[in-house]
C-alpha cells in the first residue's frame, strides 16, 4: 500500500529520479495550494463571502492550468512567475475585500511566504522577503489611512471566529505537511549522499589496494630487471672475455678445451636463466595458455637429460632414473619440460661433485594422478627458507660450484604445474639433500581437464 501510493504521489509531483527538486517543490506547492483553494471556495460561499470565493474560484482554474504546464509540459520556470503573482493577488484581494487585518489575509501572506521560501531557489529568497515586507505593510499603511475602502463582509462575528481559525488550521496543517516532506528530502538526499560517500570511499580504497599491488609489482619487476641486468652481465662478458682469449691467444690444447667447456656451461646455464625469463614475461605480458596433449613424461625425461648430462658429468654425478612404464599424462609439453628441467637443474646445481640425483615417476594410488620425484644428496634447504620456496622470490643464488640462479624457475614451475591441473611441492634435510615432487593428471580416453590460463 504504502508502495502504491508513494508511486501515486511520484505520478502528480514527478519521479526524484527524473525531476530536479526545485521543479517538483513546485508541484507539491502548486498541489498544496489547490487543495487549500478548494476548502477555502466552499468555506467562503458559507461565509456568504461572494467576492472572495469568486476570486478564489479563478484562482484554483489559473493554479490548475499552471500545474500541467510545470508537470507536463516541463515549463517550470513561467509556472513558478505566474504562481508567485497570483498569491500576491489572491492573498491582497482578501484583505480588501475580507475585513483586511481583521480578517485572514496576513495569516495567508504567512503561509504563502513559507511555501515560496520553502520551495524555491534560495537567489529569489531575498525577494519574496522584501514582497511580503513591503505588500503588507503597504496594505495596513492603506487600512489605516483609508479604512472605509476596505469590505467587511461578514453577516456575523461567529463567522469571523470561523474563518480565522479555518485559516490558521489549513496554515498548521500545510506548515506541518512541508516541514515532513522537506524532512523526507532531507533524510533521503542525505541517505542518497551517504551512499555515494560509501561507494566513492569503497572505490578509493579498491584503487589505493590496486595501487598498493601496482607499486609492488613494479618494485618486484625492477628488481628483477636489476638481478637479470647484473646476472646476465656477469656471465656474457665472462663469455665475451673466454672467447677474446681464444680467438687472439695461442693456448695449449688441453686449457683451449677446458676453457670451451666452460664457456659451453656458460652458455647453458644463461640460456636456461633466458628461457625462464621468457616463459616468465610471457605469461605476464599476454597469459599462458597451455595446450594439453598426451604426453609420455619419460620421453621427456629423456629430452631434458641428454642437455643436462653434459653438467652432470663436469661434476661427476651420478643420475640414476626409476619410471613405471606406460604412463602417460595430460599436459603442455613445452611446459611439462620447462618444469622439469628447471627442478633437475637445481638438483645438478646444488648437489656436489660425485653426488647422486635419483628420478622416479609412479602412479599414484588414486590412479588418476602420477607423482614425478627427482631426489639429490645436495646441500639441502634451511627450514625458514621452506616456507617460501615457491614464492616470487627473485634473488641470486649459487649453487655448489658457483652456478648462478635467480629464483624464478620454482615460482614459474609452480606457476606452470598449476595451469596444468598438477601440483608442486619439496622436502629437505639440511646437508643431506631435497626431493621435490610434482604431480599430474593422468591421460583418461574419456575425459581431459580443461587447461587453466595465467592472465
């Protein structure tokens, strides 16, 4: 009900959505007024009052026409002009003609000045003030100097006591209904504010979280770019400087070798540094997506060894590998051994010479995922260094014959084991060694997971 007749009321004064207040304050007064205007036509006819309720009568007739004017046409502006005039006219026709300051008239020139300081621009509030100063001043100046102009009409004194205290009723009950709807427009612009207050305040807080994420992920980006500049540096001008010698110094054969062979570690080892960097940016700059095929994961295996037992062999360690035959899973290939040569890199480099890295891969006993484990006797991994090994911690790293790192190539595995459905983890024992393991989904005829993609 109460629904209905706020929508009834939004139909005759205009929707708050759609309307400024001002021109819907005039359609409330002009409402209000006709109103009054048709109780004070019949209370005057009572009151025998004929001229007064003739005046009245085309007043409520000119009221109306201005009011489709304001809520139909729009012309708010002319309505408002046309409406304050009229209430001078109306409300000092009454005083001439209704007893002047015996009778309502200066009640209603009240009333009037409420509804136009109310409900009007506060430019035009200076002059309605001086009008209702001026107007009727000028007209109890003219009672009292000319009193015999003025008509007392009414037949009885009853009927003075009745009209004045109609008037001040009506003039109550309208201060009362316009003191609750400027209340309401109150309440609700100040409810409407504090809502967008909220939304802004919410909105700036969502862009001081953003920022906060921006400036951190810049930081963290020209860190790396700080890393990779002196990481990079470092061994391109050993390069540089090893190849120099070659080409313009005449060496022995067996230092010539040697320093090839370090120079082809060299090269390997930035190349692995440039492949993670390249898989790293690219899944910043436009996302990973990978593209699942069935994949063998010991050909894989096999593809990866043959480039890192040339390192394996420089310092004498043994690999030894344990695959449960025809497995096969559903993944990225690329990205499978990027993943798997990132974690035997870190076992060839952290393990010492003549040491031992063990590969196996089972199913697991769900028999829907396969575990591959790849085992060093290495250095191991402090425990407070545990928790954040897979983070976006790009720093330098050494392994045991000074091969350098930075970090990235557990992240980005971890990044990459995900994307495929797969999971990482490790454990480790200072001085005796780390295992890290990384599962996959096995490859179903029927039904493949769908790939992740890294935005």
């Amino acid at each position: 009900m109460q629904v209905r007749l706020r929508k009834f009321w939004w139909q005759l004064v205009g929707d708050p959505e759609q309307l400024p207040l001002e021109h819907r304050a005039f359609n409330v007064i002009g409402l209000i007024t006709g109103v009054l205007l048709l109780i004070l036509i019949p209370l005057n006819i009572a009151l025998k009052l004929w001229v007064v309720s003739g005046m009245l009568v085309v007043i409520e007739a000119i009221l109306v026409f201005l009011i489709i004017r304001a809520r139909v046409y729009g012309q708010y502006t002319f309505s408002l002009l046309a409406y304050a005039i009229a209430s001078y006219v109306v409300v000092t026709i009454t005083f001439l003609y209704n007893s002047g300051s015996n009778g309502p008239a200066l009640y209603l020139f009240l009333l009037t000045y409420l509804f136009l300081i109310a409900f009007t621009h506060p430019r035009f509030h200076r002059i309605w003030t001086v009008l209702h100063l001026v107007v009727p001043v000028s007209l109890l100046g003219l009672e009292y100097v000319v009193p015999h102009i003025l008509a007392t009409d009414y037949a009885t004194l009853e009927y003075r006591y009745l009209d004045i205290a109609t008037t001040l009723i009506i003039i109550v009950v309208c201060t009362y209904s316009i003191t609750i709807y400027l209340r309401g427009n109150y309440e609700r612009e100040k409810h409407t504010a504090e809502q967008h207050a909220y939304k802004i305040e919410a909105q700036n807080e969502q862009i001081r979280a953003q920022n906060k994420l921006l400036q951190e992920s810049n930081s963290e980006k020209l860190r790396l770019i700080s890393i990779l500049a002196h990481d990079l540096r470092n061994p391109l001008s050993a390069i540089t400087g090893v190849l120099e010698i070659l080409t313009y110094e005449e060496l022995p054969a067996d230092m010539r070798k040697a320093m090839k062979t370090e120079l082809l570690l060299a090269a390997r080892n930035t190349s692995e540094l440039l492949d993670n960097l390249l898989s790293w940016t690219t899944g910043q700059i436009k996302g990973l997506k990978p593209i699942a095929t069935k994949i063998k994961p010991e050909v894989v295996i096999a593809n990866v060894l043959e480039v890192q037992q040339f390192i394996a062999n420089k310092k004498g360690i043994s690999i030894t590998t344990h695959l449960e035959a025809d497995v096969k899973i559903w993944a990225d290939i690329d990205m499978l051994e990027l993943i798997i040569r990132n974690l035997i890199s870190n076992a060839l480099k952290f393990t010492p010479k003549n040491g031992t890295v063990d590969i196996s891969l089972n199913r697991n006993a769900d028999n829907r995922t396969c575990t591959l484990a790849i085992e060093d006797n290495g250095i191991g991994i402090a425990s407070e260094d545990m928790s954040r090994l897979f983070d976006r911690n790009v720093q330098s790293t050494y392994g045991t014959e000074s091969e350098k790192g930075i970090g990235l190539g557990l992240y980005l595995s971890k990044e990459l084991a995900a994307l495929n459905h797969g999971k990482i983890w490790a454990r480790s024992t200072p001085g005796k060694g780390s295992t890290f393991f990384v599962s996959f989904p096995l490859y179903e005829a029927e039904s493949h997971p769908q790939p992740h993609q890294l935005s």
